[in-house]
C-alpha cells in the first residue's frame, strides 16, 4: 500500500454538526435513462476539458498518471487519455462506466489501454498508489450533499495525493437571483446533440421546477426529458422523469473545507479557458480551482 498521508488527529468538526451517516450514493442518479442518455444530454459541455488537460500536463508531466473522480462515461477521461495520460477513472455508476468502457472499445488500442477502469464510492476510494495530478469535474463534490460527506471525499483525495501534486476541480458559484424555489415547469435544456449509444443526431428537452433548503444549502430539483430524433417530427425515443438534489456552497466556504483538509489554493479561474475569477449580478461565473497540499 502507498504511503498514505495521515487524517487528522482531532475529530472532523464538519462532522460533528451534521448526522454522522453515509447518504444514499449520489452515483445511483446515474442508472436507467439518466446513464443511457447522458452523452447526448450533455455531450455539449467541453469547455472544462482544456483546463484539465493543461493542469494534467502541468502537474502530472505529458504521459503521466492522472486520477479521474466520478469519470462517468468518459466526457473528460477520453480526451485526457487520447492526449497520452494514463487515466484511472472510478466512478460509483454501473452503468455510467459500462458506457465507458464500450466508448473505449470504439478508440484505437493506443487509447483504451492507458485507461483503468475501477467501480468504486470517492468518499471511501482505496487505491494502491499516489497520483500527481487528481481532478473531480462538473460539480460533483456538490452531489455529496452533507458536509460530511464532502470531507469524507477530500480525505480520501489527499490519501492518493503526491506530496507536490494537485488537485482540480470545478463548482458553481451560487447565483442569488437563481436560489429561488421555482413552483412552475420551465426548460433549462432545449438542444441538438449526438447519440453515444447509436442512434444518431438527437434533441434534448428538459424541464425543471426546484425547491431550496436555505437551511442545509442544497436545492432538489425535479426534471422531466425528453429524447427524439433531431429532423422535424422525429420519433419520440424516451421520456422519463427524476430529481436531483445538490448543495452549493460559496467561495470563501470552499476555501476552508479544503484548507481544513490541508489544502491550499494555488489558482482560481473563472471559466475553462483561463479567466480571471470575478463573479458579478449577471455573470456568476463557475469556479476552477487547483490546490496543493501544504507541506
């Protein structure tokens, strides 16, 4: 076993305030429709992969080992690995990672064979090695809706930390004017995309209506998609409804979670491409942060 880096000696104050037990995996959204549709619901969104490819080179080194966090089907895992990073990618998901690995079937050996594919909960992740370079995209940590939860998931980040290694991931900034309970269906995805999973050009509905709990920090929303074919009239394909709840926590929070787990932030950037963090009425712009442990 790699040597792992030692949990605090004191009891975890973010702990303490919340009921000490483990919530229903956030990764069981992912089965049924919401996994077999994923790709075409949000292959849309890339515009983080370039961040994570220039951290991976930047701290990993080209060709190096990277940990990918609730990899899902692989949005991000196969352009980190088409770009020569050896990928482990864990994610909770059954069936997310059964799409992963038949996108990996469908790329060239020199691909599919730099990824490892491994089932597995990030707030009780076990692995055998330390990485250089660890990322969680998409807003993931905010799926682990308990603080304790999110606590739990950056200890086992730090444990396969290097010492001079990073960490990346991406959060929403909390938009005020959007931290309202919504009562009426309204469509938040309205979009043409492809089908992973074969049946070609497809259109993406979704509505939603949403509560907030101002007290615990987290909104449930309800959704209803709709998948059909991308030409006019097209076959309705599928339609199901879900929900999701996730937290949202605001920038100065998020800097003491990861300080209290012994992390600093090396950067801040407010989009994929680099820009400065500056959230304003009007652009509440994501939040792109690397950190490292401290020494």
């Amino acid at each position: 076993m790699a040597h792992r880096h030692p949990q605090p000696r004191h009891p975890p104050l973010l702990r303490s305030l919340t009921e000490d037990r483990a919530p229903a995996d956030p990764g069981a959204y992912f089965q049924g429709p919401a996994a077999r549709w994923y790709g075409a619901a949000y292959g849309w969104r890339d515009e983080d992969i370039p961040f994570y490819l220039r951290e991976a080179e930047r701290h990993a080194g080209p060709g190096g080992a990277v940990l990918e966090l609730a990899a899902g089907e692989g949005r991000v895992t196969l352009p980190m690995a088409r770009a020569g990073f050896h990928v482990t990618a864990v994610d909770s998901s059954t069936e997310m990672l059964a799409g992963l690995r038949r996108r990996l079937d469908g790329e060239p050996a020199e691909v599919s064979r730099l990824v490892e594919v491994v089932e597995g909960d990030i707030r009780a992740l076990q692995l055998d090695r330390l990485y250089r370079f660890i990322y969680l995209p998409f807003n993931t940590l905010l799926m682990l809706v308990e603080p304790h939860e999110r606590y739990r998931a950056l200890e086992h980040v730090r444990e396969h930390l290097a010492p001079s290694g990073a960490f990346a991931l991406e959060v929403f900034t909390p938009d005020p004017e959007r931290l309202v309970p919504q009562a009426d269906w309204a469509v938040d995805i309205d979009h043409e995309g492809e089908d992973p999973g074969g049946e070609g050009p497809v259109r993406v509905t979704r509505w939603m209506r949403r509560e907030v709990d101002y007290g615990r920090q987290r909104t449930r929303s309800r959704f209803r998609y709709r998948v059909a074919g991308a030409a006019e009239g097209g076959a309705v394909l599928a339609e199901w409804e879900d929900e999701l709840e996730i937290a949202y926590v605001f920038p100065r929070e998020l800097e003491l979670l990861l300080e209290r787990q012994g992390f600093r932030i090396l950067g801040r950037s407010g989009g994929g491409d680099g820009r400065p963090y500056a959230p304003a009425a009007g652009d509440m712009q994501p939040q792109y942060v690397v950190a490292r442990l401290v020494p």
